[in-house]
C-alpha cells in the first residue's frame, strides 16, 4: 500500500485508517460551558429544571410499572389461551397445524369447543392490544424524559466544574511511552525489509497482571531485546546456543552504562559476567515450579465445588431438578429420533417443563455461595502465583546485576 501525502521521519502522515476510527458519543463530545452559555440560563434556573423533570419521571415510571405488570399477566392469559385452542383444533382435526393457528379460518369449522376456545384467545388479544396501546406510548415518553434529565445534569455539572489551575516548574522528562499513544501504521513497504529491525523500536513487555507498571511499555530495539532473551531464558531453564538461535555470540552489556565512572563499569562487569560469550552458553539456574492443570481445579476448589453440587442433587428435597435432567436426556433421544412434528413439539415440552426447576436449582444460595468461593479462591491462588513469580525474578535480577533493591 502506497502511503498518501509526505513522511516526516519516515513515518506516514496520513493514512486509511483515520476514517475507520470510530466516533464518540454526543454525551462526551459536546463542550456543556458552550451550551450553558448558549442557554443563557443561572444555576438556580437549571436546578428547578432539573428538578421538574425528576419529578415527571418519577410520577411516570409509577404508572408505568402497574402497566406493565397487567400487560405480563394478559400477554400469559393470551399464551395460554393459544395453547388450549391449538390443542382443541389438533384434537378435532386430527392433524398438526404448522403454522400455528393460522392458515385458515375457524369460524367456519365445526365443533363447539374450537369456536368457544377461538372467542376466548380473540378476547384475550384484544385485552393485550388495548394496555399495549396505553403502555407504549408512556414508555417512548419516558425514554424523551430520561434524554432531558441527562442534559439537565450535564448542565448542573458544566456550573460546579472548576478549571485546574496550570502547575508552575519545569514538566519532568517522560523516560517511558504508553503503547496504545505512539502507534504507527505500518503501510510501507520498508517494513519488509528484516534488515531494517536492528534500527527500529520494538515494545517489550511483561505480562505478570500484579505488576502494575508494566502496562507502560518501554520503546527497545532488537539487539537488547537479544540480550533480554539470551538472560532471561534461564528461568525456563533451557541451553541457548547464542550463535544458532540469536546470530552473533557478542553480546553488548544491558543496562548501558548512562555515567562514566566505577559504579557504571561494576554494573557493566556484572552483567557481562552472567554472559559467556565465549562457549555460547546462559548461565544455568535451577527449573522454576510449574504448575498444572489439577493443581488448578485443586487451589480454586472446582473439583470440591461440583462433589458439593451432585451431593446437593442427591438429597430428598431436589427430587424435581434429577427428574428435570432425566427429562432433558429424554428430550435428546427424542431429538434423535423424531420423526414427525408432533414428537419434536413433545420433546420442546419437556425442555419447557423442566426449564424453570432446573433454572431454580442452579440459582439457589447455597449454590450461588459456592460460586462466589470459587472466584475469591481463584482470585487468591492468583495472586499468589503471580507474587511467587516477581520474587523469583527480582531475586535472580539482584543476583545478576549484584545490587540492592532501592528503599
């Protein structure tokens, strides 16, 4: 891809990518000082407006709920209303109607039971099409008068914001560079070239999640990030031949000395003797512990949490939720082997049947308890693990670099 305009520096100064980027919202966009002056109103004025508007809302939102409460008990009477006339009709015609009860008219079938059942789910629907047409309307109000305390507040929080006073003193130099800020799109052909990497910056970070700093990466290029890998390879306990894996076997002493003088040389004697050069070879230290799958299930108690769980099915009082599991293993076979529509709407029935106990059982207290265990024992091994490997690290750095850790 040919990048559009000049370069500066090598680096493209427009690119495609500009237009992909996505737009925020108008909440965070708009400038609420422009629009407080635009209003020209004082902060009592939106204060009261504020006010009238929480007041509004919370008259509607009463008035809604006891609307929508009577529109879930009709949109049930109408469910089941459908039901029983479609159980009628199958009953009378003595076939399964796939679409429901549509596709022909009732009215002009026989049978007295079909048209009581039809008049009852045609009242039941005129029922719900009345409090539909109270409900909705209260809704789409409330969602205006929600829109309007949110621009109110906003205006309320232009009035109290202060503008931070500008820090007197020289601004300190900033040795690191947040990844995410000094991005470049590589759309140029020189970034094919392998033999342009030894000039250019390369991101290396950790990945320990306890080390809070590391989320700030710092800009290195490739031949420190060598010696980084031939140093630190030691930890996972493996032989690096430096001339097979790196390329070259002299390695440059890293750190860098930044000040001439004996302590820049010890720290540059210490790190070239970790470093043989000469036989090729990392210093060997012992296997750091691992840790495994079991040993996992082990700390976070997964292995004692599902014991607890079929213990809990075993007992007298869940009875319903091993039944609703048998019934859904019947609706699986049934599944299978289904063969006409009314044996999947049977095993769909069953599926409905045991929805409720089943949703019943796994959100009980004892259960959602055992849960939240899990996750602090989660959170808990992790952590451990996670200090465990910084203390192996900063140990085998003090060992190498031969200083002490800043108090």
């Amino acid at each position: 891809v040919i990048p559009q305009g000049s370069e500066r520096e090598r680096r493209p100064m427009f690119s495609h990518y500009e237009k992909r980027r996505k737009v925020k919202a108008r909440a965070e966009t708009m400038d609420w000082a422009k629009e407080m002056e635009f209003q020209k109103m004082s902060e009592g004025a939106i204060a009261e407006e504020l006010k009238s508007v929480d007041s509004k809302i919370k008259e509607l939102e009463r008035k809604t709920t006891k609307g929508r409460k009577g529109l879930k008990e009709h949109e049930a009477d109408q469910s089941l209303a459908a039901k029983n006339h479609r159980t009628v009709v199958r009953k009378e015609n003595g076939k399964t109607d796939k679409d429901g009860i549509g596709g022909h008219r009732v009215e002009d079938e026989g049978g007295c039971e079909q048209k009581k059942t039809y008049r009852a789910l045609q009242e039941a629907r005129e029922k719900v099409r009345a409090l539909r047409a109270i409900v909705q309307p209260q809704e789409s109000q409330l969602r205006r008068l929600r829109k309007e305390r949110s621009y109110w507040i906003g205006l309320c929080r232009a009035v109290r914001a202060k503008t931070p006073k500008s820090k007197d003193g020289p601004k300190a130099m900033a040795y690191t560079t947040p990844t995410a800020m000094d991005f470049t799109v590589e759309d140029s052909t020189r970034h094919l070239d392998i033999s342009k990497l030894p000039e250019e910056s390369i991101t290396f970070a950790g990945t320990d999640p306890g080390i809070r700093t590391m989320t700030v990466t710092c800009a290195q290029t490739l031949g420190e990030i060598k010696a980084h890998v031939n140093r630190y390879a030691v930890l996972y306990g493996a032989e690096v031949d430096v001339e097979k894996t790196l390329g070259y076997s002299n390695l440059e002493p890293w750190p860098p000395p930044l000040e001439q003088g004996p302590s820049a040389k010890t720290v540059a004697n210490a790190s070239r003797s970790r470093v043989d050069s000469g036989s090729g070879e990392a210093t060997r230290k012992s296997r750091p512990f691992k840790i495994t799958a079991p040993q996992i299930n082990e700390a976070t108690g997964m292995r004692r949490i599902a014991k607890k769980r079929e213990r809990r099915l075993k007992r007298p009082e869940n009875s319903g939720a091993r039944e609703a599991l048998e019934r859904l293993s019947d609706k699986e076979q049934v599944l299978k082997t289904a063969q006409t529509m009314e044996e999947i709407d049977r095993a769909h029935e069953l599926h409905r049947e045991s929805r409720g106990v089943l949703r019943a059982f796994e959100k009980c207290k004892a259960r959602l308890k055992d849960l939240h265990n899990q996750r602090l024992r989660t959170r808990r091994a992790w952590g451990k693990l996670a200090a465990a490997e910084r203390e192996y690290v900063k140990n085998h750095a003090l060992e190498m670099l031969g200083s002490e850790v800043p108090s």
